[in-house]
C-alpha cells in the first residue's frame, strides 16, 4: 500500500514535471517569436528609412563621391575667390550645369554660405508632364543623397509646410525625385559643412502675381519657424536658390532656335551683354518688388507666362526665392553681388574623365548655356 501510494505520488510528480517543462518550453518559444517579429520589424524599419533616402538623379554631369568632390576641388585654382566679409550671405543665387562646364563658381560663390540649415529652392524642369503649377512643391524624403554621407531634411520642413499647406504647397515625390537642379548644390555645400540640413522646394509655372503671393507666403512661414527656433538669417539658416541663365543656340535644343541674336561670334557676343543687363537690372544691388517684376519682363512671355520670352529656366523659382527673401528682411536692404558670369563655352573647363563623370550636354558656339552666381546679404 505505502509502494502504491509512492508509486502513484511520483507518477503525479512526473507529471507536473512534464507539464511545467511543456509550459516553460511554450513561454520560451513565444518570446523568441515576439523577438523575432520585433527584430524583422526593426529591420523592415531601416530597410523603409534606407529607402526613402532621395537618390542622386544626375551621376554624370554631377558628384557622387567624396572624392569625387576632393578630387574636383584640387584641380580649382581658389586664388582671387571673392570671400563675404563682414555679415554672412542670407541668400545666394547659383548655376545647376555640369560641374566640368560651371567649375570654380560653384565653390566661389557656395563657401560664402555659412548657415547649417538650408532652404534650397530649385526649377521644377518636369512639372508640365505631371500638370503641376501655381503652388510651392515640397517632399517627403528624410534624407538625400550626400557625397560624404546622406543629408538629413530639416524638421522645420513639416513646420514650413503646415504653414503653406493647400493655398501656396503641395508634396510630390514624383516631381522631386527626377529634378536635378537642386541636388546639384548639395555636395558643395556639403564639402564646407559636413552638417547641413536642407528644405528642398520647387517652383513650377506661375504668373508674375503668384510668384509674389508664394514668396510672401513662404517669408512669413520662415519668420514663424525661425522665431521659433531662435534662428537667425545667415547665422542659422540661408537661403539658396539655383538657376541656370540663358539657354542660347539652335544646335541640339529639341529642334528649338534659340539664337536669338544669331548664331555666330557676334550673336554671342550680343547675348551675353543681354545677359549682362538683365543681371544688372534686376539681379544686382537692392532687392525691390520692381526689379524682380522687371526680371519676369525678360524672361516670361507677356502673353503666356507658361512661355519662355528668354531662356532661364529658373524663371519661376528666382522670382519667388527674392520676394521671399525681400519680405524676410522687411524694412532693412538686402543687396545682391555679382560673384561671377561664365558660360559653357567660355569657362575653363575641370578635367572629369578620369574620375568617372563628363558632361550631360554639348557646348559648342551654337549650344552653350549661361552661368550668374550671385550673393546677397
């Protein structure tokens, strides 16, 4: 009887056994799968923050690489390189071409810019195909692609956005992520300050009166954000907008003639002092409302704003980056200075072959494209 009893006390502790064995094994193999699940999820998180890194679009004309960048800035004679004294740059106007084409005035003109976070206004060259116009484009990217490392987007940009929202923006990544006016500034501006952040926006068609409407509008979302902030113009953010000047010649522009002078010494020579007026006229010295109509008056045409009258693709996105800039310093005088004019059949050309970039167009007498790089504090 007492064997029995023992007997039957011990299967029963068996199993308990058993079963807190099978308890424990279940419990272990639950945890493992939640460590699991969360791990292939963390990992499914990088792989979806990875991925909405904005590529460089132009590989080209453009760097990719670090030293790449290195490279091209050992062959720039920085001798005579106008530096800003004084105040730093708020704004800057800038050249988007081929690196081979516009050279040292990317770098001349780009070191004067010594703010960390930037507002990088660009053309919106694609936005007919995609009828997009009358509103300020922005992104969704975090990042975008850098030569040393990737370049986050500010955090102020869903501030600035929120504020613009429906009346003067709109997101598109589509637009974003085939325009290369923009990316071109980055590695530049990357190589003097490794810890930019940026605000990219586009500009696409817009008549003379919304150019002045979204530059208003997008001053005022500045000041709030920067009032917010504690940021100061020029210490702690700048603004930067790219344009390429004229677009001259008839040789390989789609079957468009755009020798509007002739294609010739003369019709160049000709085209360049127009150039020059118009840089003179309305790019130079203080920034007033009349003199960034005046540059709407040379390059829209009167009939149709949709419409080159001269060929700067920045046409849309220079006008509105100078209202904004206007309104941004209120009743204080912001003044433009001329770094330097070259075009793509004039400027000394960098040496790119050997570091696995060329060019994206032609530059002959007949298909050259102009370059003004401007500063303004």
């Amino acid at each position: 009887m007492g064997k029995n009893m023992g007997l039957k006390t011990c299967l029963k502790t068996v199993r308990f056994d058993r079963q807190t064995i099978f308890k424990q094994l279940w419990y272990s193999s639950l945890i493992i799968l939640i460590v699991n699940l969360l791990s292939c999820q963390s990992k499914e998180t990088g792989k979806t923050e990875l991925s909405n890194v904005r590529p460089l679009i132009d590989t080209i004309g453009f760097a990719q690489y670090s030293w790449q960048m290195d490279s091209l800035m050992s062959r720039m004679d920085s001798a005579g390189w106008k530096k800003a004294e004084g105040s730093p740059w708020k704004m800057a106007i800038c050249p988007h071409d081929d690196y081979t084409y516009v050279g040292t005035l990317y770098p001349e003109l780009l070191q004067n810019i010594k703010a960390p976070n930037l507002i990088l206004i660009g053309v919106a060259h694609r936005a007919v195909q995609l009828a997009i116009e009358d509103s300020l484009v922005f992104d969704n990217y975090t990042h975008w692609k850098g030569p040393w490392k990737n370049v986050p987007v500010s955090p102020v940009r869903e501030e600035i956005y929120k504020l613009l929202a429906k009346k003067f923006a709109t997101v598109s990544d589509t637009l974003q992520k085939v325009e290369h006016s923009v990316e071109a500034l980055i590695p530049f501006l990357q190589y003097f300050n490794r810890n930019i952040s940026i605000v990219p926006i586009l500009v696409p068609a817009m008549n003379p009166d919304r150019m002045q409407e979204c530059g208003k509008a997008l001053a005022d979302a500045i000041q709030v954000v920067a009032k917010n902030h504690k940021w100061e113009w020029g210490t702690d953010y700048a603004i930067v907008v790219t344009t390429d000047a004229v677009h001259y010649g008839n040789e390989d522009w789609g079957g468009v003639d755009r020798a509007y002078f002739g294609c010739d010494e003369k019709g160049n020579i000709k085209a360049c002092e127009y150039e020059s007026e118009i840089v003179e006229n309305c790019l130079k010295g203080n920034i007033t409302p009349e003199k960034i109509r005046l540059f709407s008056k040379y390059t829209l045409n009167p009939d149709n704003y949709r419409e080159y009258k001269w060929t700067w693709c920045g046409r849309y996105c220079v006008p509105v980056a100078l209202y904004t800039a206007y309104y941004l310093n209120g009743s204080k005088q912001l003044s433009g200075e001329l770094i330097g004019y070259s075009t793509s059949i004039t400027s000394s050309h960098i040496p790119v072959d050997d570091i696995r970039m060329g060019r994206t167009a032609i530059a002959t007498v007949c298909h050259w494209v102009g370059y003004a790089a401007l500063g303004y504090r």
